[in-house]
C-alpha cells in the first residue's frame, strides 16, 4: 500500500511539471575553487610559472517540490503541543564592544580601472554587518592571492566569514576586506613601478578609498597574502611602511629569482626603516617556502626587528591556510579600537557609490 501511494503520488507530480522548466532539472555544477601545487624551488622561473590542481566539487540534486508536496499531504507532520512561553525579561545592555546589529555581512563584486593592467581588473570586498550605518569609516584589511588564484580565493577559504564571526563576538571592530585578483603582473614582475605593486597602490587602494567608506590613512589600512601574495604583501609594506598599520606573509613564497635588492623582501625588510610596522609571518612546517621565510625570520630577529613567527603543522595548500583564518584575522584585528566614533568622519559621496 505504501509503495503504491508512493509511485501514485510521484506520477501525478511528475505529469504536471513542465518538461522545460522542471524543477527536477539538474542544478549547475558547483563552483571549482584552485588549490596551490607547490612549485620545484630549483626551477629557473620557481614562484613565477603558473599552474593549476582543481579539486572537485559534487553537484547537489534535487527532489522536485511536487513529489515533495504530494509525500507531505499524505504523511502529514502531527502538530507540536503547546507548551507555556516563559515571560520576556529585559534585554543586556550592549557593552562597548558589542555588535547590536542584526543584518548580516555581504560579499560585493566588481572591477576597478588598472591604468598598469591595462584594462579592467576583478576584485571583491566584505562588507561588515550594517556597512554604512553611522558616520564614520571602517578600517581595510587588502588580502592578495597566489599565483594560481583569482579575487575568490580568501572568500573561498573562508576568511570574510572568520570575520562575520569574530566581529558579531565583539573580537574585532566592523571592517572592510579587499580581496585582490592576480595574473600576469602578480606572477611576472618583481616589484617597484609598473609591476603588481603598482596595481594595488595606484589603482586598487585609491579606487576603493574613493568607492566605499574606509579609513583614509596608514592606521586604518593593512595587507596580506598567502604564497605568491605573502610575498607581494611583504615587498609592498616593506617599501612603503608608512602607509600600512600591519603586514603579513602566510606561507610567502621568497623565491623571485629577478628582483634586486631594492625590492625582494629579504634585503627591504633588514635596509628599510619599517618603523612601527606590525609583521606576521605563519608557515606549514611541511612547506617547500619554509626555508627563505625562516631565514628572513631570522634576520629580522639578528636586526632587532619584531615580528611574529608561527610554525604550524602543515602543507602549501588551501586546506593549511582555511584553517588558521580565525586567527589571521584576530590578529590583523588588534590595533584597530572598537569604538567606531573614534574613527574620522566618512566622506558621504564616496560611501553613497558603494551601494
């Protein structure tokens, strides 16, 4: 008896679908996010060349709604007894460093104008909980990617929603994270004019500081990267201390065979006066860049240079870095005040083009 119902009810559902617009038609796959493949440290072109290990996401299916309907008809849920709703006590006064509010973080794509690109690049942003409410301006974390990554990446691991989290516990004050895409001038350049540095201080940062409401100054501004983009992030913020609150390399990869003196981290980090710039340096002890990020680990420390240094267990890969977002964001978190009304004033004409 149940089975016929059962086969009744699936053949009325499925004749009244239309064949086009079926329900039950099958979902696009899901979307393929990159893993990074560690390259062989004595090739000519090491860091630089490119290349690509996907990992495969199953599709998900989908009952049609009319067998669903039909199955719930038939086999209906019993209704829930009442039971008495114990009378409402006064709500907590929110402390300091609370979030009161209750509309949730966004991801916003788009492109922004690469004057050194040449044409148009992607890029993403997070948005905090009520981004725009009050006056004032958010601080802005700029994350960049490897050498095989887009502008997906840190979303894909899961750093936006470390933030949302840490943010609504009241860790970390409500910010901004940029992230960056890569290509040719992160893989393919080394540093200094018309390379990937170029594109995030000349066209990126001031493209989002005219867009959206964010902190305008070195104190409210910080980056970081992972492999390809740990480096980029070091050769960035060791060039221009004064413009960055705090830098960090996760998993940077040191291995830029072209670039001189005046631009690889390595000898910036020791010649450059980097003044109260904050520095993190994380790494798998399992990965192939460990040697290069533990030798500048240790001039730093010879230079009386401070920094932080972490060793954890692990590989050159998304699932290393996926699992230390939390504390990558705490970290880039901690000189920024909770008190949003201590931040300057937003510019209203810049933050009304963000929506």
């Amino acid at each position: 008896m149940f089975v016929f119902l059962i086969v009744f009810l699936s053949s009325c559902a499925l004749s009244q679908l239309d064949p086009v617009q079926s329900e039950a038609a099958v979902l696009p796959p899901a979307q393929v996010a990159p893993t990074e493949v560690p390259l062989p440290t004595d090739s000519p072109m090491a860091d630089h060349i490119p290349t690509v290990a996907l990992k495969a996401i199953p599709e998900i299916g989908q009952i049609p709604t009319a067998i669903a309907r039909g199955i719930e008809a038939a086999f209906p849920t019993p209704k829930p007894t009442a039971t008495p709703v114990p009378s409402p006590t006064a709500s907590p006064v929110p402390s300091p460093t609370s979030t009161p509010c209750a509309d949730p973080g966004q991801i916003v794509t788009g492109t922004y104008p690469s004057e050194v690109i040449g044409l148009a690049s992607p890029y993403r942003v997070y948005l905090p909980p009520c981004y725009g409410d009050g006056e004032h301006v958010y601080p802005t974390l700029y994350m960049l990617p490897g050498n095989i990554h887009t502008d997906y990446i840190w979303d894909y691991l899961g750093l936006d929603d470390a933030a949302e989290e840490a943010i609504k516990r009241g860790e970390i004050p409500p910010l901004l994270i940029v992230m960056a895409s890569g290509g040719a001038k992160l893989n393919y350049t080394s540093g200094g004019p018309w390379s990937y540095e170029s594109v995030i201080m000349d066209d990126l940062i001031p493209f989002i500081e005219s867009r959206y409401c964010v902190w305008q100054d070195p104190a409210g501004r910080a980056i970081g990267g992972m492999s390809r983009g740990g480096y980029w992030a070091l050769e960035i913020a060791f060039r221009h201390p004064e413009q960055f609150v705090s830098v960090g390399g996760h998993s940077a990869s040191l291995y830029d065979l072209y670039g001189g003196p005046d631009v690889v981290p390595q000898s910036t980090g020791l010649a450059n006066d980097l003044g109260d710039l904050r520095i993190y340096f994380d790494v798998g002890e399992n990965d192939w860049v460990i040697p290069n990020v533990r030798k500048l680990h240790e001039d730093l420390d010879v230079a009386g240079k401070e920094h932080v240094w972490i060793v954890n267990e692990g590989w050159h890969e998304d699932a290393y870095w996926a699992s230390h977002t939390e504390e990558y964001i705490n970290w880039y978190g901690e000189p920024w005040s909770m008190q949003r009304d201590s931040y300057p004033l937003c510019n209203h004409e810049a933050g009304s083009q963000s929506q």
